[in-house]
C-alpha cells in the first residue's frame, strides 16, 4: 500500500514478532513465551540477548524485506 509517497506493508496479526530471535529465527515455545512486562528477549538457541522491542523491529524489518 502506498501512503503519502512511501510503501506500507501490515504484518500478519499472527506474526510472532516478539517471540522470534531476530539473529538465527528460533521461535519461543508457549510454556517460554515473554510477557509483557518482561522487557528483555533472550534466545535459548543462539544466546541472542536484545531489548524486546529492538528485537520485535528488527524482525518486522526482515518480514518486509522478504515481502518485498
């Protein structure tokens, strides 16, 4: 979609952006899900260790590289 001279692209509400490493792509199984006042994401599989939110950026960057 494009939108005052920019592309937009909307992630899938299902997508996990939180919940998946943003360095090697591991996803958090349910019982290891982060909540929301957990403010720091660590990755079992690669020892990744980033603020919740940068990691969740990131990760909707790579969708929408992808995408694109």
């Amino acid at each position: 979609m494009r939108l005052g001279g920019q592309t937009h692209l909307k992630a899938d509400r299902l997508f996990a952006s939180t919940q998946t490493c943003s360095r090697c792509g591991a996803r958090k199984e349910s019982g290891e899900k982060l909540t929301l006042s957990e403010r720091t994401f660590r990755c079992a599989t690669c020892g990744h260790v980033a603020d919740r939110d940068d990691n969740a950026s990131q990760n909707l960057r790579h969708y929408m590289v992808a995408a694109c």
